[in-house]
C-alpha cells in the first residue's frame, strides 16, 4: 500500500510539472508574452528567478493574464533544484469606468505599489516580501474600486500563498485605500496609503508612501505584525536617484524586529545600476547585515537583469 501511495504522489507531481510546463511552452509561442530574468554573480554565477507573462484581451471588458514563476525551491533547507511555479492566472473584468473585479490566481494587494516604488525587484524584495510578512500573489476573488483619487481594493484568497495548496478552510482578507500615482518607479508624482491583512490569529497593518519626479525617487514604509498577541515591527526607506540617462544610485536600509532567523536586523542596500541598451540592467551592489546578537555580515555582487 505505500509504495501505491509513492507512485500515486509521483504521479501527481509529474502532472503538475506536465501541465506548468505545458502552459509555459503555449507562452513562449506566442506574440502576447513577456518575461524577466535575475542573474547574479556573488563567488559564483546563479540565476535567481525568471518571470514569464501572457496576457490577452478576450473583449473590451474582459482580460486574462497567465505568469509563471521559474526559481529554486523554497523550502526552508539547502536544496538546488528549480521549480516551476503557477504565480498569476487570472480573469480581470472592467465592470464600470471605476470598478474591477479579479478571479483566479492574482497578485496580494499588500506590497505591489511599495515595491514600484522601490524599483529594484532584481536587486532584492520589497521589505514585506522579504521580510515574510505577506505573500505577492494567492488564489481567490478581488474588486477594485476608484473614489475620485482614493483608490482601493479588497481581496478575499486562500492564504497560503502561490507556492501552497489550500490546506485549511481559514482565508485571508487583505485590503488596501491609497491616495496617488501607484507607480513612481515609471511616473512622476505621490503616493500614501495604508494596507491590512487577517488570517485566523495573525494581522499585518501597514503605512507606506512615496514622491517621485523625473530624477529622484524616494518611498517609506512601516508595518507591524500581530501574531496572536506577539508584535513585530518592521521599516524601510529607500532612495533612487538617476545621475544621467542610463546611470542611477540606489540606498535602501530595512529595520526589522525579528528577521527570518528570528533575531532583529538592519540591513543596508547601496549600489549603482547601469542601463547600457534596452532591456539590460546591470547592479553592482553591496548588503550589510547588522543582526541584534552582534554579529553582522556583508555581501558584494553583480546582479543582471534582462527584460523580453
């Protein structure tokens, strides 16, 4: 009976791996895809993520869009194996001039607008990504909805995540309200909002705004995580400033309580990225860890981007 129960198990992921694969293969064929890669070189190369996107009009009021998500196994252990995750696959339909419902597998509405923000997803996560206060992207249902020049969204989604199955009967209801222009990292312009999420005993609240004009962007964010009565805290600043055409500086310094090996930190990003052409971005970086048991550790490194 076990080895039935090894070979159904098997069976079921070969499954899987056939129909991701599948999905990814009718992408790569077609003229409505996209894609990003991260490339670093720290010691030794490594190829950090790779992002491919679909999307396509089925009528004036109705979208899809398919992503899938090419990374290394997150699995808490060393292990080098790539895995091939269904990150968004979902259907976006235009009710009003002012509202938008989202069905299917669709991005977390907690961090999306820091993280434009911020800028540099090829460089690292935004801070609540990072940090593990919230995935960016689970299944379920979404609507959004325009007040004049308050927008906001609520989302109602299983809460483990793109990487899990639904294993409980507990969702997660997240909402967002801001006021300004949701992406600085392309725009000019402001934005401030405010994001919470709940799932059974564990609840994010967070304050996040930023400025942007045609040389510089700067962003903020604080959040606090409430784990059945334990708190922790976390913030983020970051800075971008373009010093010509093809050349920019970045700092970024995170403060968080309890990092993902429970111990407090500070950790600084500084470093230059260099646009040589179109679709190429190239980061000499430097991360400094200071932890609150008085240790700290740093790490310097090219990291690539390519866009397609």
């Amino acid at each position: 009976m076990q080895e039935v129960n090894i070979k159904n198990k098997k069976g079921e992921r070969m499954k899987k791996i056939l129909i991701i694969s599948s999905l990814t293969l009718s992408m790569l064929i077609s003229s409505d895809i996209s894609g990003v890669s991260y490339f670093e070189f720290e010691d030794s190369f490594s190829l950090n993520r790779t992002y491919f996107t679909y999307k396509k009009d089925v009528s004036d009021d109705v979208s899809f869009k398919l992503q899938t998500d090419v990374g290394r196994l997150d699995s808490g252990v060393s292990d080098d194996r790539w895995a091939v995750y269904l990150k968004k696959a979902h259907l976006d339909w235009k009710v009003s001039q002012d509202t938008k419902i989202s069905m299917g597998m669709i991005g977390l509405n907690m961090l999306n607008v820091q993280e434009k923000t911020w800028g540099n997803r090829f460089i690292s996560k935004s801070a609540l990504d990072y940090y593990g206060y919230s995935a960016t992207a689970d299944l379920g249902f979404a609507i959004y909805h325009k007040f004049g020049e308050v927008s906001t969204s609520f989302l109602m989604t299983n809460g483990e995540g793109y990487k899990e199955s639904d294993v409980d009967d507990e969702n997660k209801l997240s909402v967002r309200v801001m006021m300004g222009e949701k992406k600085l990292n392309k725009n000019s312009g402001h934005n401030i909002g405010l994001v919470y999420s709940s799932l059974e005993d564990v609840t994010v609240t967070g304050f996040f705004g930023g400025w942007s004009s045609q040389s510089l962007v700067v962003g903020a964010e604080y959040s606090i995580e409430d784990n059945d009565g334990v708190e922790n805290s976390l913030s983020s600043v970051y800075l971008n400033y373009n010093l010509m055409d093809n050349l920019s500086a970045f700092v970024r310094v995170d403060d968080g309580e309890e990092n993902k090996s429970g111990l407090g930190e500070e950790r600084t990003l500084v470093g230059m990225i260099w646009s040589p052409v179109q679709g190429l971005d190239i980061s000499l970086n430097q991360i400094n860890y200071d932890l609150s048991d008085g240790t700290s550790d740093d790490a310097l490194k090219f990291t690539f981007q390519f866009k397609f």
